[in-house]
C-alpha cells in the first residue's frame, strides 16, 4: 500500500484554558485552503458554542474515529480532523486508519454564537491532553471556542513550534471520496426518537466477536417506532455491517433528539449506510463500509468518472462555481455552468476524488470543501484506473457494436455494453456483478469508447 508522510505543523497544540470570559477552547489550524488562497494558519471562527458539553462530546467523537482503526487493529492510525468553516456552520471531519469509517460533526448555525463564520478548510490539531480536558467538560457553562490563531497572533506568528508527521495512505485519500458518492446515492429509511435511539444504540456490541470483525451482512428495519434485524433485506431494510463500528456515537447519546439512518436501496448485497444522531444545533453522522474488513478505497463508485476526459473538463469549469458554499445544488450549478444536471453530478464526483466536495445526506446537498492534500494522487495510485489506462495504451482494446474484447496478459475477456451499464467475463465480475464498480476490462472499454487520453487525470 502506497503511503506519505504529511506534515502538520501547528503555532502551538490546541487546549482548553481558562480566560477573561471563562473557559476557552483553542483549536490550532495547520495549512489550508481559503478564498485568500492558502494559509498557513487559517482563523475560521471565534465565539461561543451554544451546547460546549455535546459540542465537546462530538468533536471526541470525530477524533475517536481519527484514531481507531476497526479492522487490523493492531496497527496504529491518527489522523489529526479536518475543518471547514462554510460561513454559516462548521464540519468537522475523520476518517479511521482501516479506511471503512467516516465520521463528520456539524456544528450549524444554531449551535455557534459569534462572529460570522468564515471559510476554507484545514486540519486541527486533537492532542491527548486535549482530548482529556474535552471529556471533563460536564455543564453548559459558556464555552469560548476559537477555530485557528489569536486574532493578535495571525500576523506575529514566527514559525511553528508544534509539528506532527503522519502516515497518509493512498486508500484513505480514495476512502474520502468514495464516502461521498456512496453517500449521495443514500435515501433516508428511518428516523427515531431520542428513546428509541438511545434503546437500539445501546443494544449494539460495542467490540467484534471473537477479536476480530464478524463477516456476513446484517439487516435492520424499521418496525413499530425502532429498528429490528431482519435474516434478508427486505423492503426498506438498511444493511448494518460492522454494528460494533457505530461505537463513537455512544458519547452523544444522552444529548440525541433523534437518529437517522440512510442506505440504498436494498438488492440482496452488502452495502455502506449512514447513521446520523440528530443534537441541539449540531448533527453527528458515521457513514460504514460495506464490511469491517472492506474500506471505502475499494468500492469504485468514482471510477466512472475519472474515466471520461468530458467529465475532467466538466469539473475544472464547476470547479471556478464553488464558493464555500455549505449547499450546493446540481440544478442549480447546470443552470450557472450550461452543462445537463448529470454532468453537474459527473463532474462533482470526478471534483469528490480530489476531496473538494462532500455531501450532506441532511441536506441532500454538496458542500465545498478542500482537502489538504495532493488533488491528482488518489487518480494516480487507483488500481484499476491505472490498469484500464495501461491496457487502452497497449492497444488492447477491440470494439465490435456493442461489444468489445480486452486482451490482458495471454487471455481474453468479453465486454458487453448495455445502456450505461457494462458486463464482462472476468473473475472482478463475476465475483461482484457491478457492486463494487466497473472492472478494469469495462472501464478500458469505456475509455476507448469515449476517447479518453490515456495520461487523462484530475485537472
């Protein structure tokens, strides 16, 4: 597995510190995006939080997730969260080391009382003593929050004095993107009180049997008010997988107004599903993986799109559209850009594999956001894009109308084109019928089709 090293370099580590007007949490930022263009400290926000205590509890939620890894856990992972300030809320954003668990805490307007948020998108430093500091914090006394330097020190500041060096897999740069594919293709399949919530949460293992992530989908369903298991996935069912990795959510149950949960449309296969906990001005949401033991990188919901050179030039003219908004709308971007509403949609997914949009299941929106990191890596290191790109400049490739023969190594493999939707005879195929994304056979076949450059990539 392909891995860097990132570096995060702080003014100094974020903590919780009395002051002037009581308790002040400081939340040091380290490089970032801006409507200014990139800084190496970015300000974002400066005032009080509505409800510190579950904003504290959330924020622990997201860096918990940060720092575990809920397959192969034996391994170390942490990641320091990600922000982005949208001028109306705040995102905090995690991804777990195993790559199969996103976590993200809104904290919307409602929950934020200061000045006018502002925008961009950077890492924040969740150090250990923090973290204890965040876990004592017990009552709703006014809670000072400040997201980035002292407003004095934005212009004094001579350097960093904290830095952090840490493993950045190329599976969790896909993981992010393939979450928010996934995601938007969710609809919501139950809601539940706050009781129901907290009764069915609480009914959940909080670790895998036997040491390690039970394998098999589980199915739940809405019944009576709550959520039951169900042995196959009915009308409605929501798959389940991994019940053990929705553990973070524990730390805001006492404070939930509600659960919502999303999924697709149940076919019979494992899929990924979203589980938000509905707070006072703030939602916290964990999106999982098919299975424990599969992470998002692998699902190919993207490859479609980095497949095509129309959708590159399609995402670098949606690209100049986005303007931290924490809503964006396809229709309403087609209409601003010319383009037909799924091009829009090609486009932000092909704009999703460089972490500059997210999407809101909430909302039913994208959000603008960027990801500190190199736009054009998670393109160069997919496998099977690398591969389809490799045999389409081999010559490879033969169509014959609606079918096609891919010659890759001393074999060949039939591909059949029907609508939008590609068969093949290779194993990738046979072993997952299109669930996971086209093989590496279709998306040649497709890229030949559709003329695209063969050194094509995120632009």
């Amino acid at each position: 597995m392909t891995r860097s090293v990132q570096a995060l370099a702080y003014a100094r580590p974020s903590s919780l510190e009395s002051s002037q007007v009581g308790p002040s949490l400081g939340l040091e930022t380290s490089g970032g995006l801006t409507p200014r263009g990139a800084e190496a400290h970015p300000r974002f926000f400066a005032g009080f939080l509505s409800d510190p205590r579950i904003a504290a509890r959330g924020l622990l939620a997201v860096a918990d997730v940060a720092a575990a890894r809920y397959y192969q856990r034996t391994l170390p992972a942490s990641l320091d969260p990600v922000v982005t300030g949208n001028g109306d809320r705040l995102r905090f954003e995690s991804f777990s080391g195993c790559c199969g668990v996103y976590a993200r805490l809104d904290v919307l307007q409602d929950g934020l009382d200061g000045q006018e948020t502002g925008h961009g998108t950077t890492n924040v430093d969740v150090n250990p003593p923090l973290r204890e500091a965040l876990s004592r914090i017990t009552a709703d006394d006014p809670l000072h929050l400040r997201v980035g330097p002292e407003e004095m020190a934005v212009t004094t500041l001579d350097g960093p004095v904290v830095e952090k060096k840490v493993p950045l897999p190329d599976r969790w740069l896909r993981g992010f993107a393939e979450a928010q594919v996934a995601s938007a293709r969710f609809d919501l399949r139950a809601e539940l009180t706050a009781a129901q919530a907290v009764a069915f949460l609480r009914s959940l293992p909080r670790s895998p049997s036997s040491g390690r992530a039970a394998h098999g989908a589980r199915w739940v369903v809405a019944s009576g008010g709550s959520l039951r298991p169900t042995t196959r996935p009915v009308a409605g069912a929501v798959c389940l997988p991994g019940p053990e990795r929705l553990v973070a959510l524990q730390r805001v149950l006492r404070d939930a107004t509600a659960l919502r949960v999303y999924g697709p449309v149940a076919d019979g296969a494992a899929a990924a599903s979203a589980w938000e906990v509905v707070l006072p001005g703030m939602r916290l949401t964990l999106t999982l993986s098919p299975d424990s033991s599969r992470g998002f990188s692998g699902e190919g919901g993207v490859l479609e799109a980095l497949a095509t050179d129309d959708a590159a030039a399609d995402a670098e003219l949606v690209s100049v559209l986005l303007a931290w908004e924490p809503r964006i709308e396809p229709a309403s971007l087609a209409e601003q850009s010319g383009l037909g509403v799924e091009r829009v949609r090609a486009a932000l997914t092909r704009l999703g594999t460089a972490g500059r949009v997210g999407y809101d299941l909430a909302d039913a929106a994208y959000f603008h956001r960027e990801l500190p990191y190199d736009a054009d890596r998670a393109e160069r290191h997919n496998p099977r894009l690398v591969a389809a790109r490799r045999l389409v400049g081999e010559g490879a490739v033969s169509l014959d109308g609606a079918r096609a023969t891919v010659a890759s190594g001393d074999r060949r493999y039939q591909v059949r084109e029907s609508g939008s939707a590609f068969t093949c005879t290779c194993q990738w195929w046979a072993d997952y019928r299109g669930r996971r994304g086209p093989c590496k056979h279709a998306l040649a076949v497709r890229m030949v089709r559709r003329g695209a450059t063969v050194a094509g990539g995120v632009r």
